[in-house]
C-alpha cells in the first residue's frame, strides 16, 4: 500500500510538472505570453552600441554646431555600425535618461556599448560644444573616443 501511494504521488508531480509548460505572465493589458516572450517584448536595450545625442531645452551658444557636426561624422563614419539617436531629455517621459547617464548639460554626447541587447557600460562626452571652433580637430577627438570605446570602424 505504501509502494502504491508513493507511485502515486510521483505520477501526480511528473503529471503535473509536463503540463506545466512555460510560465505565462498576464496582466490586465497585455494578452497571456510565455514569460520570456513578455521579456523580450520589455527588452528595450538596443542590439548594437548607440551614440546618442542628448540636449536640452537650454541650449549652450554651440550646441547646434557641435549636434551638427556630430551627426555629419555619423552619417560619414558610423552609419549602419553604430546606431545613433538625437535626444531631448527633458521632454522624454519614456525612458529615466537623467537619471541612467547622469544628465545635466546642455549637451552630452553618450557611447553606450550593447552587444545583443546586453549593456557594456557607457562614455559620456561632455566637451563636444567648447571643441567647435576648429571641426578637424571636433572630428579627430570625436573618432578617437568613438573608436577607442565602441571598437575601430574597420
């Protein structure tokens, strides 16, 4: 009889832990997923390193001419590499940018290495306006901290 309750109770547990297929998340706004459908679909990291471009609504006298620049050498150098994104933090409710790269200028310029959606630290540049007056050397200083950072755009 023992023998007989104790096949019993593992037959109910292996019963039980096949139908127990993937976990499900639900909520009141999403439909039933697999839990790891639902993180991928949270999952906003990028899958390649970004520059991102983050300004705000105080613009120093040079920050035009530095987003310019900046924007130029991407379009040159690192498009299709890297990707780029030019970013109003003050006025995005969507992601804490204040908060996760530590944001108080007028202008920060910030290399976040991501490979495969998962993050590798970032390098913040905060000196891109006071390099303007000379855009060879703006573009030289900006390569190498990119390159230096991110990897060689080889």
């Amino acid at each position: 009889m023992k023998i007989q309750l104790i096949l019993t109770g593992l037959l109910s547990v292996v019963a039980s832990a096949t139908a127990a297929e993937t976990p499900v998340f639900e909520d009141d706004n999403t439909a039933e997923m697999p839990l790891t459908q639902y993180f991928r679909a949270e999952d906003n990291a990028p899958a390649q390193s970004m520059i991102y471009v983050f300004f705000n609504n105080e613009p120093c006298p040079s920050c035009p001419e530095a987003i310019e620049l900046t924007e130029q050498i991407y379009d040159r150098e690192y498009q299709g590499v890297y990707g780029f994104s030019i970013i109003n933090y003050q006025e995005d409710d969507e992601y804490d940018f204040v908060e996760t790269y530590d944001l108080s200028r007028p202008l920060s310029v910030v290399l976040a290495r991501y490979d495969d959606g998962a993050a590798f630290g970032f390098e913040k540049l905060d000196d891109l306006p006071e390099r303007v007056s000379d855009p060879i050397s703006f573009a030289d200083y900006f390569r190498y901290r990119v390159n230096s950072f991110l990897g060689t755009n080889d």
